[in-house]
C-alpha cells in the first residue's frame, strides 16, 4: 500500500514538473513570477497556481511560505476581471528589502469561479448546526458541493510537498501560512484550525463571517451560521496562542455588515485566552471589500506573519 502511494504521488510530481512552472503572462514588478497550468490533482478540479520568488531568490538559502488563494488576483490587475490587484510582489519586496520580514515565497492558488464556494464554505461547520438549522440554512445550498476538506488536503498532500520539493523552502509549521480575503479568509482560519501541525498561521483579511451567499444573505442564516462557526471554533482551534491569527474587515460595501458577527468570533478568542502577538483582528474604517484595498493594507498581516 505504502509503495503504491508513493508511486502515486510521484506519478502526480512528475505530470506536474512535466507541465512545469513557466514563466507567467502576468507581470510583476519585482522578483519573478512562475505559474503552473492545471497543477495535477486527484482531490479536486485542477488549477493553475503561481509561484513568486523575491529578487535574490537562491536555493543556498530557505524560505517561508505563504499560500494565497484567489491567486489570479494577487499581481497583475490587466489579468483579473475587475482590474484590481493585491499587489503582492511589491508590497512582500518592499518588506523583505527592507528587513521587515523574514524572507519568504508566494504560493497563489487560483480559484475556480463557478466552484469558489465549494473549496472555501468551512464544510465541518454545518455539523454545529442542529436539523432545524441545517435544513433551513442549506435549502438554498443544494447546488453546492462542500469540498472544502478536500480543498485542503488537496494543499496538504499535493500542492505542498511538491513545492517543498522543487523550492528551497522551510517545511516545518512555524513557516508555513494561509492567506486569504472574504470566503478565502475563512478557509484560511479553517485550515489553520484542522491542519495546525502544518500552518502556522492564517491571516483573513475582511472575513466573510456571513459565510452564506447572497442568495441566502439574510438575517436568519447569517445568525444560524454565526453561531455555528463560533462554535466549531471553541471546539477546534489550535492550542491558546500556539498559532498566528490575523483578521480584519472595513467599513464599507459587503464589509459594512461584518462587524457584528465579527464580534462573535472575537468574542471566542478572546474568552480562549488568544491575544497579541497571536491574535489581532484590526478595523479599517473608510476600506470596502475590494483588492484595492486589500492591497493597501497587505503590508500588516504579512509583518504580523512573518515580522522580525
């Protein structure tokens, strides 16, 4: 079985080096940009993923690593559809040459639109609901398939090994993160809360604690999944202080309607015993929901991550 597995996986390392990661079309204005099309994947649909190297990028020397979803938004605003950015490599360079950050990769995984809500509802969390709940909350959920466990491992047990095995990357927990806005921050704390021996820390930026599309944004399933993410949280976050927990939101757009369930869920860190330098959630008033803005803001989960 073990011998079949491995042959498995290096099957899966082989068809994604024979794919390799070029060049990308995206432009970046520091380091280097590579990208991966449909990296192989046996858990769920295949994607491309970027990588970016910082300047000066050597294999004589190892680097953390931050997984970003939404990748296709994070460099290159004349490739994304609403042509705004994150702004990533400018932002991590300044921070790197700068000394204000440990050295560091970006691993950004693309989304898959039209599965977006799949890989990213925190599925476990539908178990916190009881029947009545549950079955109010998902009627309008019929046409999702929750595959967010299987996102996850798809990083975990795919992506992962396979970048530590063709970058000079630090493999352990304390150089490993997630990074994610709006459903991508809540996978992002999902994923710290089910895989804390492999990251170290998760940063989500304007959380969609909603959790609920628009179809079902309205006052009774926000409530309802509220208070069952607040409670899959008592029950599985990491050990108190244990892990790095950034989240933040504005004030404006879809982020106006954050701030009481955002509470919630500060509320249960805070009664946990998280604090800083562990945990932060930082209110931006003025910033909406918008890659703009994520952009302007980057630089504080990345120092709160990866800060000296």
């Amino acid at each position: 079985m073990l011998i079949i597995s491995v042959m498995l996986f290096s099957a899966l390392c082989s068809r994604a080096y024979n794919n390799e990661f070029k060049l990308a079309d995206a432009k970046v204005s520091s380091g280097k940009l590579l990208e991966c099309d449909n990296f192989p994947t046996k858990l769920v649909s295949e994607r491309n993923v970027y990588v970016w190297l910082p300047d000066g990028y050597s294999d004589n020397k190892k680097y953390s690593v931050v997984y970003m979803h939404d990748g296709q938004m994070l460099f290159d605003a004349s490739k994304t559809w609403n042509h705004q950015e994150w702004g990533v490599d400018e932002t991590v360079s300044s921070l790197i040459s700068s000394g204000k950050i440990n050295d560091c990769i970006v691993v950004g995984i693309w989304n898959i639109s039209d599965k977006r809500m799949d890989d990213y509802f925190p599925q476990k969390v539908l178990k916190y609901m009881d029947s009545d709940d549950y079955n109010e909350f998902s009627n309008g959920l019929r046409t999702i398939d929750f595959d967010a466990d299987k996102y996850l491992k798809f990083i975990v047990t795919e992506l992962k090994p396979y970048i530590d095995s063709h970058f000079s990357t630090y493999q352990d927990r304390e150089h490993t993160f997630l990074m994610g806005s709006s459903m991508g921050g809540l996978i992002s704390l999902y994923g710290v809360c089910e895989y804390p021996n492999v990251f170290g820390g998760a940063a989500c930026l304007s959380m969609h604690t909603l959790m609920v599309t628009q179809k079902l944004s309205n006052e009774r399933n926000t409530k309802i999944a509220a208070v069952a993410f607040c409670q899959y949280l008592k029950e599985n976050l990491p050990k108190v202080n244990s892990s790095h927990i950034y989240i933040d939101y504005g004030d404006q757009t879809l982020d106006s309607r954050y701030a009481p369930y955002q509470q919630r869920v500060d509320e249960v860190l805070r009664n946990a015993g998280w604090k800083v330098p562990y945990w932060t959630t930082n209110f931006y008033p003025g910033m909406s929901h918008c890659e703009n803005d994520w952009a302007r803001r980057l630089f504080v989960p990345f120092m709160f991550l990866l800060g000296k």
